[in-house]
C-alpha cells in the first residue's frame, strides 16, 4: 500500500513538473523587416505592429500555455541579408513560424528556404508570385501583384471611367508585377480604355518631370504611378508643381503616412488600391488605428497592419492546430476561414496560399487616407 501511494505521489511530482515545463516555455515566431536603409519607414511600421500584436496574444495567454516569444532581424531589403538570417532563424533560434514583414526581393529569396525546412512562413504584404510558388509553406496575407494591379484596373476603368491610360512603373519586381496585371485588366476586360503611355523608370529615380512632361503631351484621364511612398511621393508632387491635374492612381506601396508627408498639398485627391481601410467601423480596426497613434504618434499603413495580420493569423494556427510541429501549424494555417483581420475579412486561401479578400480603394482627402470603395469581384481577387 505504501508503495503505491509513493508511486502516486511521485507520478503526481512528474505529472505537476511537466506542466511547469510547458507553461514555462516559449514559442519563437521569426519577423524579417528592413529596419535599416531606403525601406526604414516600412521596417519600423511593420515592427511596431507586430510587438501591438505580440503584447495582445501574450496579454491573453499566449499559445497553448506558452509566451509568445518574437525573434526578429534587419534584412535592409536585401536579398543575400535576408538568406543568412533566414538560416539564422532556423537552425540557432528555432522557430515555428516566420513572417516575412519585408519587400518581394527577400521575402522570394528566402520562401524557398522555409519550404525546404517545412517552416510556415507568411508574407505580409510582398507581391512577387514567386513567394508562394516556392511550396505549401509559403502564404501571402497581402495581395498577389497581379491581382492588386487587376484591381487598380478595374478602379480605373470602372469605377473613375478612364479611356486614356498612362503606366509609370517602378524598374524592380514589385512595381513590373502590379504592372502586369494592371495591362491584363486593361487588356481583357477595359472596353475602349486603352494604355497610351507606358514607361518604367529607375529604383532610384528623384527626378519624374521628363517622364511626366511626355505622359502631358498624350492627355491622359489617368495616370498609373506603381511605385513606393517615396517615388509616388515625389510623382505626384512633380505633376502638380507642372500643372498637370489629370487623376493619379497608385497602390499599397504608397499607403504610407510618408507619402502624405512627401507629396504635401499634392497629395489631395489622389487614389490607391491598398489592403487598410481606415474607416472600416469593426473595433478590431478603430482600436488598432488608435493604439499605433498613441503609443507611436504617426499614422499607422498598410505594412504594418499587413504584419499584424500575418502575425496573428499564425498565432490562430498554432492554437488551432495545438500542436507546434510545422506540418500542423501548416495544415492549421492552410484552413484558415472567415478570419477577422486588420486588412479585411480573410476568406480563405487558395490552394497555393494566396489569401481571398476584398481590395481596399482609399482616396486622400483633407491630407488624410480614406475609402472611395471596395473592389470585391471574386473573378479579380481571387488568384
């Protein structure tokens, strides 16, 4: 008798000490950023959000009685940064997940990786197909290039009846993408709307008036400027202080406080496709909006809450899955439905880990984003 009570007693030490372990444990989620270089203002938003993200899911518990520990790295928007310190995340840090919270360079550089390692891996809001052609690992929470730029189509032709179209384009994988499947729109489904102007210009370009100067000569209804806060910025400045009133149309890559900073009065009155509507009425939006205002004092964008998104869509998985091995977190994060994010109502993603959203269409007015109207045609948001 007395050795079944020790028996007893001693499994109940091992049982309680167990626990102990696990509740006492963490669970490391990887973030990506460029938190140095041309893209600091996109890095810094995009971590700024996620620790919003991180103190929610800690301050309610954390994962399967595990603190949620955030591991995260500068890439500077480079692609050979992003691959060391992807291996970094894998074999030194041991995560479960990573989210890509950076540029399409990098986040296609190391989705391949991830893949091979059978770690989850989510982009934010990089638009390069390639991300999630790597394997059924890789999900996108943001848009794929090609359906943002059908979208910005469809806005065009649509919804502000544009017949004459200028293209002004970005020289890198980004702005070539949403390029493409704006000229598909067009192509396909504009009618008598036709392109009358298409130019890429440099990275590195500060200097638009030539540009702008010839997209005067052809008198377009519109002008589709793909590009990032600090080119759209200055293109849409350049065209104003030239004169020139027709409508300008960009997308997420210009949802940025900075780009209001940058294009001043000019930025009145143009339009983007993005993935944050800042008057969605849902508390899950307001109460984000003003959290990131408060602890911040800046506006937040489509990057961060893009982050957000992707961090807490993992979180979800790993609940749901109850499990931390990546095929679970996976499988979890694959059937992911109905999902109340930042940037939208998740429906889904498809088969290749493409989300299933409406497209956001904001307008600034009174130097400030707001919505103009939702895109939600399933035959142009679905990829």
């Amino acid at each position: 008798m007395k050795l079944v009570k020790v028996f007893l007693a001693l499994s109940l030490v091992l049982l309680l000490a167990a626990g102990n372990v696990f509740a006492g444990g963490t669970v490391k989620i990887g973030l990506l950023a460029p938190l140095t270089g041309f893209a600091a203002a996109d890095g810094l938003s995009v971590l700024n959000s996620v620790k919003i993200a991180l103190d929610r899911i800690n301050a309610e518990g954390g994962v399967l009685g595990k603190k949620v520990q955030l591991i995260y790295y500068d890439d500077r928007a480079d692609g050979k940064e992003a691959v060391a310190l992807a291996r970094k995340l894998i074999q030194h840090d041991r995560v479960v997940a990573v989210v890509g919270g950076s540029y399409s360079t990098p986040s296609r550089a190391v989705a391949p990786i991830f893949q091979d390692e059978e770690i989850p891996f989510i982009a934010a809001y990089a638009v390069h197909p390639d991300i999630t052609k790597a394997g059924n690992y890789c999900f996108r929470n943001g848009f794929l290039g090609t359906v943002e730029g059908k979208s910005a189509g469809y806005v065009a032709v649509k919804m502000l009846n544009s017949k004459r179209i200028a293209l002004l384009t970005s020289d890198n994988d980004f702005g070539r993408t949403l390029a493409k499947g704006f000229r598909s729109f067009v192509q396909t489904k504009g009618g008598n709307a036709k392109i009358v102007y298409a130019q890429t210009y440099p990275f590195k370009e500060k200097d638009f008036k030539p540009y702008l100067a010839k997209i005067k000569e052809v008198n377009p209804d519109i002008i589709f400027a793909s590009g990032y806060y600090f080119q759209t910025g200055p293109i849409v400045k350049q065209a104003r202080e030239m004169g020139m009133t027709v409508k300008i149309l960009g997308e997420e890559g210009a949802d940025s406080p900075k780009f209001l900073e940058i294009a001043g009065k000019a930025a009145e009155g143009f339009m983007l496709v993005t993935n944050l509507n800042r008057d969605d009425p849902r508390p899950v939006v307001q109460d984000f909006l003003k959290k990131y205002q408060k602890l911040y004092n800046i506006q937040p964008d489509m990057v961060g809450a893009s982050a957000y998104d992707a961090f807490m869509i993992v979180c979800d998985a790993i609940k749901r899955a109850g499990s931390l091995k990546g095929q679970a977190i996976r499988d979890a994060m694959a059937a992911t439905k109905d999902y109340n994010g930042l940037t939208g109502v998740l429906r889904g993603f498809t088969s290749r880990g493409e989300v299933v959203k409406e497209v956001q269409v904001q307008v600034v007015r009174n130097g400030a984003f707001h919505s103009f109207g939702v895109v939600k045609d399933l035959s142009l948001i679905t990829p």
